[in-house]
C-alpha cells in the first residue's frame, strides 16, 4: 500500500521544509500548494477549463498564492470553491501515484480512508517571527506588529478552510499522529527521528 | 549534560508504557508516581518526617495514588501539598544523577530549567477504554459509562494538579516538544522513532 505523510502546520513553523526535507529523506514524492497549484493551473487551461468555469462560475485569474506567501485569500473568498475542488481531485490522484508527501492542502482530510501519517508542525511566535524574517524578500519589510497579526491571519484562515472539509479543528491534536514543536529548533536535526518514526509507523 | 524526557500523559493512552520501553531503549533511568512515591515514603518515614509534618500540618497516612490506578486525590486535596513538595525535592535530585525519564509529576514543569524533552502522549477515548478494560484487576469491572467518567476525572486532576505549577495549561501542545497520538496503535511499534527523535533532540 501507498504510505502517505500529510503535513499540516502553523505559517512559519518550518512545515513546508520539513516536508521537503523528510521526502528526500525517506525517497518519497513531494507535494506542496505550488506544486499542486501548478498541475491545477495547466489542467484549468486545457480540458478542465469549462467544467471549473461552471462549477465557479469564474475562471480563477490568478494563482491560488495562500499559504507561504502572504494571503489574497481573505480578500477572494469567491473564487476558491472550483479551484479547491480540482486540487482535491489531484491530490487523490496523485496519492495513488507512489509513496508520497503532502504538505498542506487539508490533504490530511482528503486522503483520510488511506491511512496516512498525519503531522501538525508548529512552533512559538518568536521562532514564527524569525523564519519569516529569514524569508524576506529584498525591499519587503514588516514590523513585529504587522507580522504577527498577518501571521495570525494566515493561520486563520488555513483553520477556516480545513474546517470546512473536516471534522475536526484545525490545529486540535486529536487529528494528527504525531504533533512537532519547532521552537527554537534547527528543522534539518528533527529529520532523522521523524524518520524513523513514519518508518515505525507504516510497519506497524 | 544529563538527558531528560519527560513524559505528561493522558489516562490510559500508554504514557506509561512508552516511558519504561523508551528507557529500556535508550538506557535511561526510569521514574514514575510509583518509584518517586516510595522513594518519598521511604524518606518520610526516615529524616524528612518532621519538616513534612510542619508544612502540612499532617503526615499523609496513604500512599499517593492518583495516577494509574483510580485516584482518592480529588476526595482529599488537603494531604497534597507537603507530599508534593518532597516529591518535586526528589525529583530534581534524581534528575542530578544521570540520563533519564520521568512520567508524570509535573516534570516538565519542575526540570524546566534541565532543558528536557518533553513529551505528551495521548489517544481517543475508545483508545483509552480498552487499555484501561486490559489492565482490570480480578473482580473489577466498571461499566464503559463509568470508566469513561473516572478517565475525565482523573485527567482532570492532572491538569488542575499540573496548572498549579506551570505557567501553562496541561495538554496544550505548545508545553510539549512531541505530542504522540497513540489511538489504535501498539506502544512498542512507536519505540523505535521516538528513540530516534529523542536521540536527534539531545545531539542538536
């Protein structure tokens, strides 16, 4: 059987490079909002379009940028139903592709009946504060201020949208195998022991 | 620097026995109420028994067993204070003494300037209920209602023991380097990783 890591996480906690890093680790597949967004993107312009367009009613104009980057999402509410639903479709089928993770994308939900390992990656707001320092691009700058409150936001609407593909909470421990504090921590030193824990896992 | 895992736990989720199998793996000492108790009955039968008897105004005539086995704690809260107080002595001098883990006992909160790691382990409620129905004793039986019920009350008393000390609240994942979901899942088959990550968290 296909073993499948979902990782779900709070903006900033290093989530996305867990992922990335525990794929290369382990030899599995890696997916994120940008890779799935992209194999979205190509679908929507080709034999998809006028079926997202019905569901829609709008053909999304621009890419689904919620998530890493700061988010239009609250703003765009209207415009995510179809694109969520072609994402869903992809993420199963890619799911059935070989060993695999899922960084974000409520995969955790979606892939629920096959049995994958579910993490919940998060960490103290100072550490928060400080990845996204280190991310900032040239010319960008917020205060402390402004990049908690966004960061808060951020995380409020992953909690909205997760939750309307759930039952469960966002963020509740009850949803997830296994629930990783990276405050203050080097992300690469968590990867062996979150290694060998999925590998225990789907021995099991 | 000594190594130090704490393990915090919800009733009937195997805290207990992800602790002695995870000591037994990484070569660690092992403490619980049990060890800690006796050792702390031992000494208040010996040396300590008049200070103790002067901060509490009583000698506690009962073994402390709130924990593992249904607890009187919640009938009588006044014997507490003074038995706690020797026990968080006890374990601050064991954790001098070398690599090791301690379940329960608000460690986490009393080694928290030891740097430990610290985890949190717990489960669904059926989860809960079985491994409580495996480990009856002859004669025992509690209806599912009923076991449910001492299941709350007893975490209940953990968490309100637990807040006394610490600046947050018990089963918060935010206090907790790892959170294990143990529902459904065989303790022994979750050693190997979380040897591997306790190993990973001490060589940062």
């Amino acid at each position: 059987m296909t073993k499948i890591i979902t990782i779900s996480r709070q903006f900033g906690s290093g989530g996305r490079e867990i992922g990335k890093r525990l794929a290369d680790a382990l030899g599995f597949s890696y997916y994120d909002r940008e890779i799935i967004s992209s194999i979205c993107d190509k679908r929507s312009t080709e034999k998809e379009a006028s079926s997202l367009s019905l569901e829609a009613g709008l053909l999304p104009p621009f890419p689904l940028t919620f998530g890493r980057t700061f988010s239009t999402f609250a703003t765009y509410p209207q415009y995510t139903s179809a694109l969520l639903v072609a994402q869903q479709r992809i993420i199963r089928e890619l799911a059935q592709t070989g060993d695999c993770i899922f960084v974000g994308r409520c995969s955790n939900s979606i892939l629920r009946d096959l049995d994958p390992l579910n993490l919940f990656i998060y960490s103290d707001m100072p550490s928060k504060v400080m990845r996204c320092r280190m991310r900032e691009k040239d010319g960008e700058h917020f205060s402390d201020t402004e990049l908690k409150k966004r960061i808060r936001q951020i995380d409020a609407n992953r909690a909205r949208l997760h939750d309307m593909f759930s039952d469960g909470k966002w963020g509740k421990m009850d949803l997830y195998h296994l629930c990783v504090n990276t405050s203050g921590l080097e992300i690469k030193t968590l990867i062996p022991g979150l290694k060998a824990y999925a590998l225990s896992f789907f021995e099991r």
